[in-house]
C-alpha cells in the first residue's frame, strides 16, 4: 500500500508556476502575461530544481516554464506589433473623427 502524501511532501512552487503560467498566458495580449510570465519562468526554475530532491511536481513546472515562456514570448511580439502600428500610423492621430481616423490609417498601411 503507498503512502499517504502529506503537505510537505507536495512541490507548491510547482503548482505556482503553473498557475501563473497558465495565467499569464491567457494575459499576455495585454502586456501583464509578460511580467507575470517571468514570475513563472523564475517560479518554474526553482520548483523545478526542488522536484529534483523530492520527485515530486516536476510535470507541474515544466509545463509551468513552458507556459510562462510562451506568455513572454506572445507579450514581445504584441509590444512589437503595437510600435510598428504606432509608428505607421503616427500622422493619423488627429481628433477630427473616427471615420477619418480609419481612411487615415488604411492609406497608411496599404499605401493607397
């Protein structure tokens, strides 16, 4: 018969890490996915450095890791996305209206 596992025998960093990874994955359209995903990545590093003594949680912070890398990653490439758009479209930030706003913006990127 196994064991019981006790409390102390669980690796809660491991479930942290997953826990912010999944998070800041679903966040990091919005920028915040990428600080909370380093908090993971960081999370996931020691949790997986800890389920190396006890054997447990490693599953947890690797998909952890894997999730808060994937959050940076998704966070970078929006940042970039809205600096190129800022920029293409930088002489279209005039209060005349929404319409104008959107011939504006369209001329910018398609060039017509």
């Amino acid at each position: 018969m196994p064991a019981p596992h006790t409390a102390s025998s669980k690796n809660g960093m491991a479930g942290a890490a997953l826990v912010l990874g999944v998070i800041s994955l679903s966040t990091s359209i919005v920028f915040l996915g990428g600080l909370l995903g380093v908090i993971g990545l960081v999370l996931g590093a020691v949790a997986l450095k800890t389920a190396g003594r006890t054997g447990t949680g490693q599953v947890a912070a690797i998909t952890g890791m894997v999730t808060s890398v994937l959050a940076i990653a998704v966070s970078v490439l929006v940042a970039v996305f809205f600096v190129w758009y800022a920029n293409k479209t930088q002489g279209c930030y005039q209060p005349d209206g929404f319409q104008q706003y959107k011939q504006c913006v369209r001329q910018h990127l398609t060039g017509k």
